[in-house]
C-alpha cells in the first residue's frame, strides 16, 4: 500500500512506484473508473489501446488502417475521447 497526500487545489502527487507500475510520465492522462464502490485510476494510453485490440478483435480489416499513421490518430482520437 502507498500514500499519497491531496493538496488544497485538490491535487496528488502520484508515488513514484505507482507511476513506473502503470508506466505514466509527466503529461500523460489517467483515467478514473469507479466499480462496486471503488475507484480505480488507469493509464488513458493502456485504456485506448485495450479498445483498439478489443475492436479489432478477429478481425483486423475492421480498422483500415493502411499505414502506421493511421494506427497513431485512431489512438489520439481515442484519447481525446476518454
């Protein structure tokens, strides 16, 4: 377990371990769910791509994607999303 302190402008500062765990620096988006009572924060970059791999899931010519760019601003769309 690990504790972090919320600041008056209602901010924390992310423990360096749980930082490396979900692999999250300086600028990235995190993504808060609540389930049966609890909230979880997830990396939003982990997020977009488990909803890519889930949607093209089987079937891949789902997405035409031609090139890597277009795999690049599915996932920005995604994140903007989130």
């Amino acid at each position: 377990m690990v504790l972090a302190k919320l600041t008056s402008k209602g901010q924390i500062t992310i423990p360096k371990e749980i930082r490396e765990k979900l692999r999250i620096r300086e600028g990235d988006k995190v993504f808060f769910v609540e389930e049966k009572g609890k909230i979880y924060f997830e990396n939003a970059s982990q997020v977009a791509l488990k909803r890519i791999q889930d949607q093209v899931k089987n079937d891949p010519a789902k997405t035409n994607f031609s090139n890597e760019e277009d795999v690049i601003s599915y996932i920005k769309a995604l994140r903007n999303d989130i």
